[in-house]
C-alpha cells in the first residue's frame, strides 16, 4: 500500500522538488551533487532514509505515548519528505549510479518486480478501476505543486 500512495505522490513531490531546484543556492548545492563519484553518490542515495529515522522514532514514541495524531502527522511529513528528497537525489545521481554494478543489479530487480506486479494487478478490475482513481489523484497533486 505504501508503495501505491509513494506512486501517487512521487510525481507531484519530483516537480515541487524540481521547482526548488532553480532557486540559486540549491542549483549549486545539485551542480555539485552531480559530480559526485560513484560511491559519494550510494551514500546520498542513502541519506533521506538515514535523516528521516529519528522523526519516525519519535512518531512511534508519541503513539505509544498515547499521542496517536500527532505521531501519525509526524510519520506522514517525515515519510513525504524523505520521498521529496529521495525522487530528487534519484534524479541527480541516476546517472552516476548506474555506472555501479550492485545498483544496476536493484535498480533492474526492483523494475522488473514492479513490472511483474503490475502485469499481474492490470488483470484485476478493481486495480484497473484503482488506477483510474489513482491517475486522477496524481494529476490533482502534480497541478497543486506546479
């Protein structure tokens, strides 16, 4: 399920990302990103996940603390914001990274197991229909952050 509403926003967060890119200060700050070597640019793959982990502790610490609204829209904004920033690091560093051989092995796993999902989910008329619903959803998203 995650993987879905990671689909619907990922193109909505990519543009807002985007737009952010032109702003001066983070057009250097991604110039450079781009010139990363090989594995400075594995471990920036790797940060949004890594930066995001103390605020997702902190949401399971406050539902458990019996703050269950709160934790969860701390959960939701640390979840969108590692996306935003994953998308936009993907997008700098494909190219780079597709020169390492262990991220082009999960590069085309991963692609080919959403493949392989989705070939089996477009059989299913509710997934169909989902997808319809889905597509209206990141048309909204994408015209909101554009």
């Amino acid at each position: 399920m995650l993987l879905l509403v990671e689909e619907v926003i990922w193109a909505g967060l990519k543009a807002l990302m985007a737009r952010l890119g032109r702003l001066p200060a983070v057009a250097r700050l991604e110039a450079h990103i781009q010139t990363l070597p090989p594995w400075g640019a594995a471990l920036l793959f790797l940060a949004p996940g890594a930066a995001m982990l103390p605020f997702k502790l902190m949401a399971l610490w406050a539902m458990a603390q019996g703050h269950f609204l709160w934790g969860l829209l701390v959960l939701l904004a640390a979840k969108l914001t590692a996306t935003a920033l994953f998308a936009r690091i993907y997008t700098l560093c494909k190219p780079t990274l597709m020169t390492v051989p262990w991220f082009v092995r999960l590069h085309d796993w991963i692609n080919g197991l959403k493949a392989w999902a989705h070939a089996r989910l477009n059989g299913w008329r509710l997934w169909r229909f989902s997808r319809r619903i889905i597509g209206r959803m990141r048309a909204w998203v994408t015209s909101v952050l554009a």
